[in-house]
C-alpha cells in the first residue's frame, strides 16, 4: 500500500495535470524511448526539432517523413533534395567531427555505421548527452522499420506507418507482377575499382533483395561477404542480364573492353543503367527502383 506521503504527490500531480487541461495548457509529454539498430536505448525528452542526418539514406528518410525543415546538419556528400544544399555540412570527406556536428546544436543525430561514422559519433554523443541513432540497412524490412523508427522519434507516428505500409503495397504489386515468370540470372556492378576489379551487388544486402524482388536471380554463384571480383569472373559467369549503377557512358566504357561483346546479356541488349540513387541509397526510392526493373525484366 502506498504511503500518504506518496499518496499525496500522486494527488497533487493528478491534480496539477487536470489545471492545465482546464486552463488549456498542455501537458507535459512523456519522453520518447526508442531501440536503435545496436540494441541501444534512445530517450528523447521531446520530438526533436533540430536533427543532424549522416549520410544520404538517413537524409531521405526524414525528408520523405515530412521532416526537412528540422535537419540542421547534413554529411558532405548528401545531394538529394536540393533543398539540402543550403544546410551545414558536418563532415564526411575526411572522417566526422563532433564538435562540428555540435555547432547545428542538434536535439537528434541520426548515422549508420559507415566510414566509421557510428565510430567517431555514437561516444562523443552519449558523453555530452546529445541523442544518437543507430541505423541499419541490410534488407528491405529494415528499411521500413526505420521509416518507422524516425517516425516514432520524430512525433509523427501517423505518417511512418502511412508511408511504410505504402511502400510494402507497392512491393507486394511487383511480387505479384513477377510471380509465375522465369528469373532471369542478373548480375549488378555497383563500382570499378583503379586495381581492375569490379564492385557488385550482393545476396544478403537491401541491394540484392531489390534485385531478388524484381524478378532476377543471382548470376555470380558464392558471392560472399567481399563485394570485389574480377572482370574474369563476371564474364565466366555470362548473365542473362548485366546491370551497372551509374551512367550509360561508364557502361559503354565497361563493355568495350576485350571480351565484353561476347557476353549474353550484351549479344542481346540487356546490358542497362540502373539508377544509383535507387539501389545503393536504402530508402523509399529504392521501392521506385524495384518497380522500374520489374517492369524491365518482366514487360506486361
């Protein structure tokens, strides 16, 4: 049984909520606790209202949410919306630094752990008592998910699941577009690296599920944890489909090289650009990307 005294304050604290909704006041809110992709405990006093965003997923994401107006700092590289060219950068060509993402006075900071950003913020942020959210990006429903989570941190609940259940009735009309049709063997270069080696696309990524869920298969059998191969290797592997992210220039360049003709997806033009945009940024773009392929690969 509670104790007067404790009786008293809950009285009290009854009593002082109930004067400020007659006065029309509002009440305090409770703070917002959340879970980041790394298992932490995030607790926001308030939905935030400036937010720093690492990298271009991040930035997407809060945009998408209705958001732009609180992002107060952004990475260097971060291009998409325009909008976001007149915000302060705070790092990103040669590493992060805290007090520059301090100077936006951010109630939020929103990373994923690449190029050691979650490294050299997530510390220094808890230290000084500034929120940090951890994302991750391994498959599509995590990126829904943190649709979701920005929402929920962001105070407009309402609008993450509005949008995450959009973007999951898109996914389901492409998976019935496809379903039934044979999976073409695709193949996705992502980047050339100065060694001669190639970059791809890998199972077990948001990237390979997108592929996956537009109606492909996998060309390049045992594609690992290391997304390197060689040009050898990609050309032994002849796909039915030959994907590049990036422009239609560097994909001509690509496929003049010596042996590249003889390819099949090259013999029968379905070599194409895909979109970097759409397949290496995780966000709701990415559902735009796996429509448009879907459409490619599987012509009503």
């Amino acid at each position: 049984m509670a104790s007067p005294s404790t009786a008293r304050r809950a009285l009290l604290r009854h009593g002082a909520v109930a004067s400020l909704a007659l006065a029309g006041l509002p009440a305090r809110a409770a703070p917002i606790v959340l879970h980041d992709a790394l298992g932490r405990r995030v607790v926001l006093p308030a939905p935030p209202q400036r937010i720093v965003t690492i990298f271009s997923s991040n930035t997407e994401l809060v945009v998408a949410l209705g958001m732009l107006d609180r992002i107060v700092g952004v990475e260097d590289f971060t291009r998409f919306p325009a909008e976001v060219a007149r915000i302060a950068k705070v790092g990103g060509r040669l590493g992060f630094s805290a007090d520059a993402v301090v100077a936006q006075q951010p109630d939020l900071v929103i990373v994923t752990p690449a190029r050691q950003a979650a490294h050299q913020l997530v510390a220094p942020m808890e230290r000084i008592g500034v929120p940090i959210l951890v994302l991750l990006s391994r498959s599509l429903a995590e990126v829904l998910g943190n649709v979701r989570l920005i929402a929920q941190a962001g105070g407009v609940s309402g609008r993450g699941e509005a949008l995450a259940a959009s973007l999951q009735a898109r996914l389901a009309q492409v998976d019935a577009r496809v379903a039934g049709r044979t999976p073409p063997r695709m193949l996705m270069l992502t980047g050339r690296l100065g060694s001669g080696m190639l970059l791809v696309a890998r199972p077990d990524t948001y990237t390979g599920e997108a592929m996956l869920r537009a109606g492909g298969r996998f060309a390049l059998a045992g594609a690992g944890a290391v997304p390197q191969v060689s040009p050898e290797a990609v050309l032994a592997a002849d796909p039915d489909v030959l994907l590049f992210a990036g422009s239609e220039e560097a994909l001509r360049d690509l496929v003049a090289q010596p042996g590249w003709r003889g390819m099949r997806a090259v013999r029968v033009g379905r070599a194409a650009t895909v979109s970097r945009s759409e397949f290496l940024i995780p966000g709701p773009r990415t559902v735009d990307g796996v429509e448009k392929l879907a459409r490619w690969l599987h012509p009503a």
